[in-house]
C-alpha cells in the first residue's frame, strides 16, 4: 500500500500536480475524474487515487501490462485483459467475484457503481448479466452506467441528430430518445441495444460506402490531386 501510495505521489510530483486535501473518511465514496478531454486524464485519476490510498481496480487491454509498465500498473490496480482470446467480461467478473483472479482489491458486494465502457456487446452483456450470473455478487441497490458508443457526426449536441439512442424505461416500457453527444453516459438499463447494434451497423455500411466513393473518384483525378 505504501509502495502504491509513494508511485502515485511521485507520478504527480513530477508532472507538476499537487494533491490537496486528505482522502474522505466515508465508507463509499463517487470519485469523478474530469474533465475528459484526452486519455491523460486516466493515469492522474489512477495516481491521485493511490496517493490517497484510495482501493481501486480497473481493467486494461493486455498488451498494456508489458514491460516497462506492467509491475507499476498491476500495483495501480490493473488487472489486464487478453482482447486476442474469447474471454467472456462476464465470466472474469464472476470469477473475480469467486476470488479465483486472486484477493480481491475491491470486493463486488461493496460495488455500488459500474461504469461498463467498450463494445456495444460487452455493455449489453454486462446489463444482461447484472440480473443473471452476477446478481448474487451484487447489491441491489447498486447503479450501472454504460458509456454508449452511439455513431457521431456533428458532436454539436442536438444538430444532426447522429447520435440518437433508443431507451425503454424498464419498469413502464415507455420509450424516450437521448442525443449520445449530449450525454455519452447513459443508465445501462434503460439503453436499447439491439437499436445501438443494428444503427451501428448502419452507419458502418455508410463509412464503407464512403470509402468506396472517395477511392473511385480520387482513381479518376489527375496525378497530383490523386497523390494528396
Ligand atoms: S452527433 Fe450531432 S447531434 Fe449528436
């Protein structure tokens, strides 16, 4: 713990930060990292969390876990993941929650949040599992938040209507629409998947299309303009 706490203070030392204040008493605490406007904003959360001696864990794509930062991430709470095999989100968690990864650093039964980010799959993987294999490791009472990876266009926040999500209220099935841009984080139970799914895929024939279209018109310009 020591070890952890005296990386993450170094870690803002030397990129210039100070830490102010003491780490909050309370049992359960919402740390919010902000604002997000590059990946940066990752390795200061992960080290303002050690220096404060704050347990976290967070899981990272496995190639991220090689040397020279391995040891240090693991100490940071890493706990790496092999994105080239067909492991299952669902299973790790529940073998996390079993203690079969080892000691657990923040056991599932205190969660009272969950931030599902990545693949349209995964996150309705997670909100499906959440009343199934995982329910029994879980407080009921815990809140889920799935970062949604909606298609974009303009970013402009109710312009071009891109990123319009489909929820269904769970409890009255009433149907409701957000603008993704506005709000990318979005309660997990509520989110149409299969509406994200078939409008990602939309969009993907129209990236292809596009493709298609630039590859043949740039084909037919003269040299240079082909070159650019
Ligand atoms: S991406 Fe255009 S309104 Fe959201």
């Amino acid at each position: 713990m020591r070890t952890r706490r005296t990386l993450g203070r170094s870690f803002l030392s030397l990129t210039g930060w100070t830490l102010e204040g003491e780490a909050p008493r309370e049992k359960r605490v919402v740390m919010i990292a902000a604002p997000h406007t590059s990946n940066w904003d990752f390795p200061f959360a992960m080290a303002a969390a050690a220096a404060l001696e704050l347990p976290m864990a967070w899981m990272g794509k496995h190639t991220l876990f090689q040397r020279p930062w391995g040891a240090l991430l693991r100490a940071l709470g890493g706990i790496p993941i092999d994105r080239t095999k067909h492991h299952n989100i669902v299973q790790a968690m529940v073998a996390y929650a079993e203690g079969r990864l080892g000691e657990a650093a923040v056991p599932l039964p205190a969660v009272t949040r969950i931030i599902a980010i990545g693949s349209d799959r995964m996150m309705h993987a997670v909100q499906q599992a959440r009343h199934g294999v995982l329910a029994p490791h879980l407080t009921p009472s815990h809140v889920a938040i799935g970062s949604i990876n909606s298609p974009m266009q303009c970013m402009m926040k109710e312009v071009c209507a891109q990123c319009l999500q489909r929820h269904v209220d769970p409890a009255t099935g009433r149907e409701s629409f957000v603008f993704t841009c506005f709000n990318q984080d979005q309660e997990l139970d509520r989110v149409d998947f299969a509406n994200l799914r078939a409008r990602l895929r939309q969009n993907s024939v129209q990236e292809k299309l596009a493709d298609l279209w630039l590859a043949h018109v740039l084909a037919q310009a003269p040299a240079p303009l082909a070159h650019v």
